[in-house]
C-alpha cells in the first residue's frame, strides 16, 4: 500500500488541533514506558523485552509523525506508520540529517531508519505468535542484541530529530 491510499482511506489522517496535546502526551509516555519495560525485562522475560522494544519504537515513531507533521496513524497501525514515516523521511534536510545520525552511529541499516522499525516489527512478531520455528533457548540472546543493535539506534535518532 502507497502513502497516497493510506490517506485517501482514512488510515492515516490529519491529527485535529483539539486532540493533539493529549495524543503527543501519549505516545511520549508509552515510547518511554515500553523502553523502561523492555529493559526491565530482560533477564526475566526476555519475550517481552523483544515486544516492548519494539512498541517503544513504534509508539516513538507515532510520536515523531504526530509532533513533526501532526499525522495521527488511525487503521493498521503497524504497517501505515512504516510506510508513513518513510514518506515523511523522504524530505531532503531530515534525509541528510539522518545520514549524519547513522554515519555516527555505525548503523545496520545504511540510511534507512525505517528499517529499524521494520526489524522491530519482524522481531516482535517472532516471539509474539506462534510460529513452530520459534527457539525459546535463543530469545535471550536475542533480546539483548535487538535492544542494542535495532531497539536504541532507533530511538536515539528519532529523539535527536525531536529536537
């Protein structure tokens, strides 16, 4: 699906002025609450960690698209913000500014944040749904590199273009 359809459909819509502030408010708590969590539970419970990164990311990534360019993702919510932050970051000046970020940060995914957020995705289903090829033993180990390697270069750059 374009970003064009996403928009004609309603699935992500223009966030009204009267919502804004409760919907910003939000998602900067949740982002920040679900990494806390996915910190908190990596020894313990590992899957979750997995899960909560990613929903830091994503609700991060709500946040950005609602503060920077007050679009509210408002159907299909993990697919339409993948796609609608990839066309927003199209713009020049966040392109260049996200290449820095990336450069600096010896970076998995070249230039491409959304990446990262696909990965999120990719990842946090895995440990989420049943899948028969699921191994337990290795989600340990998992979450610690999807926190480092996926989970914190994410969020470190969206915070940075925040600012």
């Amino acid at each position: 699906m374009k970003f064009e359809e996403l928009l004609s459909n309603k699935i992500i819509i223009k966030l009204v002025e009267t919502e804004k502030s409760d919907y910003l408010k939000f998602f900067e708590n949740t982002y920040k609450d679900n990494l806390r969590t996915a910190y908190d539970n990596l020894k313990k419970h590992p899957r979750w960690t997995i899960i909560s990164g990613y929903y830091a990311m994503h609700d991060l990534a709500k946040f950005f698209l609602a503060k920077q360019f007050s679009l509210k993702i408002n159907k299909r919510v993990h697919i339409a913000t993948i796609i609608c932050l990839e066309e927003v970051l199209k713009d020049k000046k966040l392109k260049d500014e996200i290449t820095k970020l990336l450069e600096k940060a010896e970076n998995i995914f070249s230039t491409n944040i959304t990446r990262y957020l696909e990965k999120g995705k990719r990842e946090r289903e895995k440990v989420q749904y049943y899948n028969f090829k699921t191994d337990f033993s290795q989600i340990t180990d998992n979450a610690s590199h999807f926190i480092e390697d996926v989970v914190n270069p994410f969020i470190k750059i969206v915070e940075r273009l925040l600012k």
